[in-house]
C-alpha cells in the first residue's frame, strides 16, 4: 500500500475538487491521506488535522517558517517522518519548494532540486526539466538535471536509454548563452546519451526523450506553451464563428478539436515530480480538476513504486565525482 | 526617394523570392539596391555586383571577416557609407548581427543591440526585444532594450506611451531570475510607462505594448511560439482528416483558419529592426517569401522615414547617465 499526503488546501479548486480525486485516485495499492482543517468532510478518506493555511500569494519561505501547521508542510513533514510515501500539493509553488526542501531536503551530491513535466509531444511524451525549481542554474546542475531527466524517462515513461537534448538558440554546439555553452560542454563529456542542443520549435513536436534547460526558461517555455495553445484555440473559434457557414464546420470537426485538447490536456498527467530530494514531492498545476488530481496521485505512487527517488540517488552518487566545477550544496 | 540595400544571397529562396520581393517594394519612395553576384537577373533593379556569399551555417565573426566582399557585408558596408539608408538580410543571423556591429557600429551609449520583434498578438501589436541579438545581457541593458521598444512602439506600431514590461517566471517583482529581479528595480525606477512583469503565457494574447528580455530568452520565446502554432495546426488537421465527417468539417473552416494563419503569419511583418546601430538594420527570417521581403524593405523605408535611429539616440543619450551600473561599451 502507498500512502500519498495530500495538501487539502492546495490549489484554486481545494478543498473540494482535490478531495473528490483522492477519492477517485483511492485503490487497493494507494491510500490517499489528506491533510486539512477539522471537519473537512473527506468522503472516508483519513484526515490529518491542522490548523493553518498558505495562501497562493504568499512569500514562500516566510509563509513556510510561519506556518508550521499548514496543511502544505504538515503534508510534507508527513513523508520526512515516515508516516507517508510521498507528498502532493496543488498549492503555492515556491513554498512547496521551500517546503520541500525543509522537510525532505536534498538528496547527497544534489546541487538544486528540479521539476520535471511531462511533455504530451506530438511524436511521445518527453520530459523538461527544470520547469521552475531553479531560476539560477549553473552548468552542473543542468548537467545533473540531465540524469534526474533520465531517471524519469526510464521509471515513469518507460524509454529505455532516453536521449537528452539541451534546450538552445541554434542546434550547434556553440550557440546559445554562457550557460547553455558551459552546459553542453559537460553533457557532452559526460555518460548520458546525449543529442545535442535542440530548438525550442520543436519541444511540442517531440525535440528528445529528455529536455534539459534552467528553471527560469523552462518555466518561461512551459507557460507560453499552454499559453500559445489556449490564445491560438479561442481565436479559431472566434474566427470559425464569424460565419453560418464556419459555424456549421465547427460542429463538425468538434470531436477532432476535443480530442486534440485532450492529448495536450495538462491534466492528463497531472503533477510534476520536484526532483533531487530525499523522498517524492508532487506539484500539481493550481488549477488542478478532480481528474488532474487523481492523475497526480497516481503519478505520485508510480514514482514510488519505481523507486526514483532510490535510483535517483544510486545515480547521482555514481557521478558526483565526475562534476566539472564541484561546488558545496547550499540552500537556494 | 528612401534607398533600401538588399543582400540579394540571404535567405533559404534567394536570390529568386528576395529579387521578386524588392522589385514588388520598389515604388516611387522606396529604391531597393541588391547586393549579388554579376549577371544577377534584377528585372531592372540596380545591382551592386560582389563576389563573395556567406553561407547559412558559417560561424559568423569568421565569415565576416573572412569575406568583405560577400553580399551581406558589402549590403552593410553601403550604408555604413551613406550609399544607402538601410540594409535588410535574410541570411545568416549572426553574421548580420556581426557585420552590422562592424559596419554601422553602435551608437554611443549603447551597451548591446537588440532584435526588436513585432507580435502579431491577439489584442494588436506588440514588440517583443532582444530577440536574439544579446545572448547574455544585463539588467542595464533590459533597461536600454526598454527604451529602444518604446521608440519601436511610438514610431513603427504608431502606440503612444506604450506600456513596458519584463518577461519573468510570475507578476509579482520579486519573482524571477537574477537578472529579472535586477532589471525589474531599474524599469521600475526609470520614466518608462513600465507595468511590471508580464508572463509568457500573455504572450501572444497581447501582454504589452513593449516586452523586454534577454536574448536567449526571447529566442526560445519566438521560436517556441512558431513550433507550438505549426504543430497544433498540423495536429488538429490530422485529427479533422481522421473521419469523413471530420473532413467535410474541415473544409467549411477552411477560410476561417486562412484567416487566422494570415494573421499569424510572420511574413505580414517580414523583418526584424537591429536597434541599438548608428544607421537602420533589418533581419528577415531565413524562409522569407517575396512577399515577406517585400513587407521587410517597407518596414525598413518606415523605419528611415520616421528616423527611428535619430530618436532612439536621442532618447539614449538623455538617459545615458541613469544606468545603475554604467559599463564601458565592449563588443559582444
């Protein structure tokens, strides 16, 4: 049985759309336990009481030293001590971060955690990763993304020896900024089977098994993706809609236009995994449905039962030496 | 009469589309002067003859150097010179990037030039710089490429005090990278119409008259948003054509999604100004049709004619002293 904590009071939609998908993600392998308010009703499932909130706007690492009791970092203190296998909240970002990183705290050698999101691309899911862990990244932690990408790939995707690309300007090695330029030198040196850079044209397309880029260009990417998808959508239908004739096509391919949203939904995964710590840590978008928590729930419990965490650190530990530019890890 | 110096060889369809595209810009106030080899067929054109091409995936600063004569460098050289009044390339980027800088130079006070992009975006035009002119910037000069798009903005896109904004990972100032916290206090202390931060996903819905980022950035920015529409759009074709329902469907949209690709479509815009030179430079994309270099030499006539170049010195030189950290200008 995996015991997955869940933050009730996470996301625009808590309690009630994230309590329905924990009792939808509920099964004979995974028990979801939610942590929340006295008196929340949760359908049956196990409640954990506490007694404060983090609010979306708040100041992570503020709100996360003032709230002890919130339901984010009593759910994540809950992993740290044993009483459960991982953690999900659909809440504030930056103090699931924070949190995360108190709580659960880094995996040995591990420079910077990283969020890995998967990529419903064209031509198979691929994962990005750093989509927002890591504002300021250096090239060895893009280099240890790399292999925390790889993991992913191979536990969650299920692609064996997955090819890593880096996120770039140009496909030549030598565009791009400094960074990307140090970066490529070491993934290129290193044992991963890397490609290469690639284009950010191609990331919807399929650019690689595994995307590797700071958090800040990931985080960019990510947004102006769903973005690009959703501003692109509205205006076909506003354009479809201008005529009888238009209106009348619209019908008729709406199946098609449903079943394309669905392949790009979000939702369909559901959560991203924070890499790099000691035990697993799920985000989930703040405008998660009851399907995409469910969906994150599951994805939480794949990842326990793959051991990422365990293969993670067996990796990494294999490699820390290899580190070009070693550098003491610090608290970001 | 408005002289426009034309590299005849840029581009994936030169010299055929770059020559129909110039003789289509010619008019009574516009007079394109190609750049080519003798014997080129300019159906009437002045042709100044070079002997020299640079290729597209030759590594800029060498090819530059390596051949004055090529048709990009002598197109730059032309201006530099007072022969012509603006230069528009759809080759090699980063060799027109080099040979500008060499040929045109900055202008004084400018720290780094920037790509100033115009984006089709949903609630009208809007600027979108540097888009890929500086890799690796600084927040004084996110603070300078500020300035230059709000000159963009007044003169080309006809927007009175346009609004500014940063391109970051959240609205509120305190989130971002490093640099984007930095240049966030310099917008912010400036006399810019800045309005904070704006996030990608705004981007193509219309997130602001004028938005500022760095170079890396702002590529994958662009170049993201290209992959993302052409991929959707294939994607949903597939979809449509996957039933005969589907497929009747599609046509009666057909008009509709024209619309909207027309709309969209790069080549209304054609070209991208270098800001940041001593006379005007312009960069078509390297699949530019005729009629985008036809609308790229008409963008650049504009930007002569409303001496975009002369007031974004101006402007410069009246805000040289503000920089929080004034740096002597160096080559990139």
């Amino acid at each position: 049985m995996i015991r997955v904590a869940v933050d009730a009071l996470g996301g625009d939609r808590a309690p009630g759309e994230i309590v329905a998908g924990a009792r939808d993600a509920a099964s004979d392998s995974i028990q979801p336990i939610l942590f929340g308010p006295r008196g929340l009703d949760t359908s049956g499932l196990e409640l954990v009481e506490t007694t404060q909130e983090i609010e979306m706007d708040e100041k992570p690492a503020d709100a996360v030293r003032a709230k002890p009791d919130s339901s984010l970092v009593a759910a994540c203190r809950a992993v740290a001590e044993g009483r459960a296998d991982a953690v999900l909240s659909a809440g504030n970002t930056g103090a699931m971060l924070a949190a995360s990183l108190l709580e659960l705290r880094r995996l040995r050698g591990v420079y910077r955690p990283a969020i890995a999101i998967p990529l419903p691309a064209r031509r198979g899911p691929s994962v990005l990763l750093d989509a927002g862990a890591t504002a300021d990244a250096r090239p060895e932690h893009l280099l240890q993304f790399g292999h925390m990408g790889a993991v992913f790939a191979q536990e969650i995707l299920q692609i064996p020896n997955p090819e890593v690309r880096l996120l770039s300007i140009g496909e030549e090695p030598e565009k791009g900024n400094q960074l990307t330029l140090e970066a490529h030198a070491l993934l290129a040196a290193g044992d991963l089977n890397f490609a290469g850079n690639v284009e950010s044209r191609e990331l919807l397309n399929g650019a690689a098994d595994v995307v590797v880029t700071d958090g800040f260009t990931g985080n960019v990417c990510l947004k102006l993706m769903e973005g690009t998808v959703k501003t692109l959508l509205e205006a076909l239908r506003d354009e479809i809609t201008t005529t009888r004739r238009g209106k009348f096509g619209g019908l008729l391919i709406r199946p098609a236009a449903r079943e394309l949203r669905r392949r790009l939904d979000p939702d369909t995964y559901g959560g991203a995994y924070l890499l790099g710590l000691r035990r697993l840590a799920v985000i989930a978008h703040g405008n998660s449905s009851r399907r995409a928590i469910a969906n994150a729930i599951r994805i939480a419990a794949r990842g326990v039962e793959h051991d990422v965490v365990g293969r993670l650190a067996q990796r990494l530990s294999e490699r820390v030496v290899e580190s070009a530019r070693p550098e003491t890890p610090t608290r970001p």
